[in-house]
C-alpha cells in the first residue's frame, strides 16, 4: 500500500530513543507531524539530513510541526544516535515487526530491509498534506519542508 496526499496517515505506536511509546494519534487535533522515513542512523546522507532539521529545528516548532523520524534500527542505536548528533526530536525504532509501519506507508525496501527516504507532512486531522520521497543515495531538499510547511 503506498499513502498518497490526500489520505489519513496510518497510525502507529514505536518506541522512540528512550524507549518511550510514541503514537502518531497522540498528536491528532494539536499537533501536524512531518513523519520523516530514512534508511540508517550513523550513515551520511541520513545524519547530513537530520542534523539539517536539527539546525532549523525552530522552523519545524515555530509552525506546529512535530518531527519524527523513523529507520529500522533498534533503539537503542537511536539512543546513541540522538545523543551523538545532540537530535532534540524523536527518533523511531520500526526495528520489530521488521519495517512493519515503512511498509503501512509504502516506503519499505525488501530487497534491503530498510525504509527508503520518504517524508510525509501530516496535518492536525491526521491527513496527508504533502509527500516527498528521493530514490536510495539521493538526499531531500530541505526546501521542501519550508513549501509543505507552508502549506499547511
């Protein structure tokens, strides 16, 4: 299943970096989420990409934007992640059921097992507002966010 602009997001419930449940209903009615797919923590076109949301992070808190950003690694090397990259937003383990909410968006990659790069923008009714998705090796334009952004 692929989730196009438009549709409710699926729902999920993954451990962030503490280990701490995060649900994406949690933010329905007060909050939008820029839900943030990316292959492998501790690689560089990922940690290049969250350490560019790291630094424009007010962006993000300025508009009402959650970030959450989800891999297939546990996590706890999210934990280590975070802590060496000074990330001040949720990290996601889809580590177990192996990519199971990757595969919910439709950004899951089989053949390798991990999420390709995938964003979803979704508003406070929990509805898909923008998506923007780069092929394996290719790194998001930042200036999307500020567009969907934007937009919501």
């Amino acid at each position: 299943m692929t989730v196009l602009v438009g549709d409710s997001a699926p729902d999920f419930k993954l451990p962030n970096q503490h280990g701490e449940t995060v649900s994406l209903s949690a933010f329905k009615g007060k909050k939008a989420v820029a839900l943030v797919f990316y292959p492998y923590s501790f690689t560089g076109i990922c940690t290049g990409e969250l350490c560019e949301i790291r630094d424009n992070i007010s962006m993000f808190e300025d508009d009402n934007v959650e970030v959450l950003a989800i891999s297939c690694d546990s996590k706890f090397t999210q934990r280590v992640f975070a802590e060496q990259e000074h990330y001040n937003f949720n990290l996601l383990s889809d580590f177990w059921p192996h990519g199971e909410v990757s595969k919910a968006y439709g950004v899951f990659l089989e053949e390798s097992g991990m999420s390709t790069r995938a964003t979803f923008v979704i508003n406070s009714d929990g509805v898909v507002t923008a998506k923007f998705v780069t092929a394996p090796g290719q790194a998001r334009d930042f200036a999307d966010y500020r567009t969907a952004i934007a937009a919501l």
